[in-house]
C-alpha cells in the first residue's frame, strides 16, 4: 500500500476483549470493572470510534460475552465470539469471517486499556496511513520493563524484533523500550497472513506479536509510534491499577471541566464520571460527587458533600451540603438541602425549596413551593407557592399499591400533618397541623383530624401520692 492521505484510509478496528482476568481476583470479566464511571472497555471503545464507524469496530469477547456485549450494546459495534482462550492472534481469527473482507487498515486494540485517548488512535492511524509500511506498533519506555516484550529497532528506526521478556538476551534486557500490543496494519497483509503464525510450543497459544516476524521476512517494513507518557498505556490487570486508572481519568476530567469555567473548591476531593456536564460559572464544593449521565446548568453551587446521581440540574440552583439526589429534576433557581434526599422520577420546579432532612420519591413540586424540613413526600404533586410544613408525611403504600397525593396551588400544610393516599387537598386550602387526613379538603377550606385535647388537673400528684419514689 502506498502512502496514503488518512482522511481517505478506511480503517478496521479489532478490540480483544476475551478474558477474565485472574490477577483482579473477582468472579466478573476484566473489562467489565470500571474506571471514571465507565467499564474498562467501553472506554476503549470510544476512543475507537475517533478513527473507525461503529460497524467497523469489532469486539470479541469470550468470559461472560453476554455482559460485556450488553454494556457495549448502545454504541453499535459489532462482536465476536472467542469461546476458546488460545492467545490475541487466535482471537483476532475470531474477527475474520466479518472483517476479513474490509479493505484499508486494520487497528488492534485491548479492552483494559482504559486511558488510551482518541488523539492517540487518530495519530497511529495518520502515522501508519502517511509512512506506507505493513504495519505500526505503539511502543513507550518505562523505568521497568520487567515483564514486557522488548521493542529492538534498527539504524533507521523501524521494528526488527518484538522479543518476549522471557526469551531477551543479556543485551536486549537492558532495553527499556517495551510494546504496548497496540498495532495498526495494513488489513490485506494481516488477514492474507494470519493463518502463519504457529502455537507457541511453551503456552500452545498464537501470539499476535509473530505477524510482526513474518511480515519482516517478507521484507515489509514495519514502524514504531513512540508515546512519552506511559501511563496513557496502563493496561489494567490488579486492583491497584484499576484505582490508579480511575484517578488519572477523574484528574483528566476534572481539568476539562475547570478550563471551561467550572470553579472546584479542593478539586482534588471532587469525584466527577465521564459523561457529567457542567456549565460555566458553577462552583463545586469539597467531596462532591457527580455520576453517571448527571447535567448541571451554569452559576449553580453544588454543596460539600452532596451526591448527584443521574441528575438534570438547570442554572442558578443552590444544592446544600450533604444532599443526595437520584435520577430527577431541578428548575432554575431551586434550591436544595442541606441533608435533603431526591429518589428517582422526582421535579422541583422554578424557584421551589426542598429543606433539610425532606425525602422526595416521584414526586412534583411546582414552582415557589416549600417543603422546607424533615417530611417524606411520596407519589404527590404538589401546586404552586404550596407551602408543607415541617413533619409532614405522605402515606403513599397501603402494603399492596402505591397511591397518589395532590396538593392544591397555595394550600398550606401544618406540621406534623399525615396524609394518606390517595388524597387531593384543593387550591388555598389549609390542613391544621397534626391532623390525619384520609379524605378530600375543598379548596378554601380548613382540615382538621386529630383527637380534642383532655385536661385531667391534679394527675401527676395523685399518681405519685398512689406511688411513691423509692
């Protein structure tokens, strides 16, 4: 293949995905751990998608296929099966009777290699597109390289040999530079000679790395991509190296967002996934944690402590400390907490207050309305500028069903009120406080259930004459 521009090469990417991973020590598949809120893989997989279509990536998985595939489903790649662990060149055969059709070039990627960055696939691909060789490795230098397949180049700088740490000479172990097993190869050359490598005769399993070798006897010329930082190549194989990819990952996001106008009071303590958004203006206070698909509109200030889950946060709300809010909404200018708790499918509106210690589940809050201290409100709407006083619950599960609550615009709850579903309470109306309320309130009506207060005068004096101290 001559040199080519890279926009015009069509690229394959082949992802290896297969294996469990003994060294993590758990029952689940390597590549589904995950780092900066993602599976491992999926992380892969993105990066992939810089320098290849979605039906052009190729996964192949082996141990729990099903779960690795079903984390991967929304991103339109396909899959391949490696039923049998017999090494990466065995498992790139998976790939053929799918991929082996596809012209321009083929990218050999791992699935544990959380932190490789689409910038580098992009440059592999530019690399190997522009210099025509058979094919590019990514090689770095460690301090150790102990373990490591040794990168020996030639006077001018191409790929003689690939030699495993275990077969190095004296010499070639004194080389700190080390393959990454990241490859992009011209696909022709690599299908048309897949079927040459060999078992190896001490693991009986195909090592990919051999292509390497029979193409050099071919006389292909074979090149090397040298990347400074090696960290950008950890693969994951322990837990420890799980926890140092989730914190390179969380440090790389936490800068995105701080150059684009995010402020992060001790930026150091705030845990943030890949997928949040955050405008700007917005301030974080210490040990904030923002996962999954969370949004934050701009000049927000999110509490120290506080957990956002899921969340959909517009501009200019104030979120108190130590809250924890799931899968809900928050309008403008709301504002939260401190200590307060959001479960799933719950909307404050514009300008509402949700105060310490209250509990929302699927529940509505229109704009200006308060529930400002320690209730529970469950399956309610609740109207505009309502106002729920402090105690207030919601008895919204008869043991069988959940029930709905409806309370009016303007109505006003009394504290330690208990409301029990289903039940409306109309607009402007009022529930005195300790009532028990298990039938409709009008609007512009007063509720009250609760037992008349009983005087008894002189009790406590006849009860200790009857019993006296000891």
């Amino acid at each position: 293949m001559e040199k080519q521009e890279a926009e015009t090469v069509n690229t394959t990417v082949v992802i290896l995905a297969a294996g469990l991973g003994t060294r993590m020590k758990s029952k689940q598949a390597k590549v589904l751990h995950r780092a900066g809120g993602l599976p491992l893989v999926e992380h892969v997989v993105r990066a992939a998608k810089a320098v290849a279509s979605p039906e052009r990536i190729f996964v192949v998985t082996g141990h729990q296929a099903e779960a690795v595939e079903a984390a991967l489903s929304n991103h339109g790649v396909q899959f391949a099966r490696q039923t049998e662990q017999k090494g990466t060149g065995h498992a790139l055969a998976q790939c053929a009777p799918k991929a082996s059709g596809l012209d321009g070039l083929l990218m050999v990627l791992v699935g544990d290699a959380p932190l490789l960055t689409a910038e580098t696939l992009v440059r592999l691909r530019d690399q190997q597109a522009s210099t025509g060789t058979a094919g590019t490795l990514i090689s770095t230098s460690v301090a150790d390289p102990t373990g490591y397949g040794r990168v020996v180049l030639d006077d001018r700088g191409d790929v003689s040999a690939i030699v495993e740490h275990k077969a190095c000479s004296p010499e070639q172990l004194k080389i700190n530079v080390i393959n990454s097993g990241i490859y992009c190869m011209r696909a022709d050359l690599v299908w048309n000679n897949l079927k040459e490598i060999v078992p190896n005769p001490a693991s009986g399993e195909y090592y990919l790395t051999d292509i390497f070798e029979i193409l050099r006897k071919q006389s292909h010329r074979l090149g090397a991509m040298h990347l400074a930082d090696p960290n950008e190549l950890l693969g994951i194989n322990t837990r420890v190296e799980l926890a140092e990819a989730d914190t390179i990952l969380r440090a790389r996001k936490r800068r995105a967002l701080m150059l684009s106008g995010v402020t992060m009071e001790q930026p150091e303590s705030v845990s943030i996934d890949m997928d949040v958004t955050i405008g700007q203006d917005t301030v974080l206070e210490p040990h904030v944690r923002l996962l999954g698909t969370t949004t934050i509109g701009e000049d927000c200030r999110i509490g120290a402590g506080t957990i956002l889950d899921n969340m959909a946060v517009d501009g200019s709300v104030t979120i108190h400390p130590y809250s924890v809010l799931t899968q809900s909404h928050i309008s403008t200018r709301a504002e939260i907490g401190p200590f307060a708790r959001m479960r799933a499918n719950s909307d404050v509106g514009e300008g509402a207050q949700v105060g310490n210690f209250a509990e929302l589940k699927n529940t509505k809050i229109h704009a200006g309305a308060k529930a400002h201290h320690v209730g529970y409100l469950g399956d309610t709407e609740i109207g505009a500028k309502a106002n729920i006083g402090a105690g207030t619950i919601v008895c919204n599960y008869d043991g069988v069903m959940k029930h709905k609550t409806k309370i009016g615009a303007g109505a006003f709850i009394g504290s330690n009120s208990t409301l029990v579903a289903p039940v409306e309470i109309g607009d402007d109306s009022y529930v005195a406080a300790g009532s028990v309320i298990t039938h409709e309130v009008p609007s512009d009506a007063l509720a009250f259930g609760r037992a008349h207060q009983t005087l008894k005068h002189g009790w406590v004096s006849n009860r200790r004459a009857k019993h006296p101290k000891k």
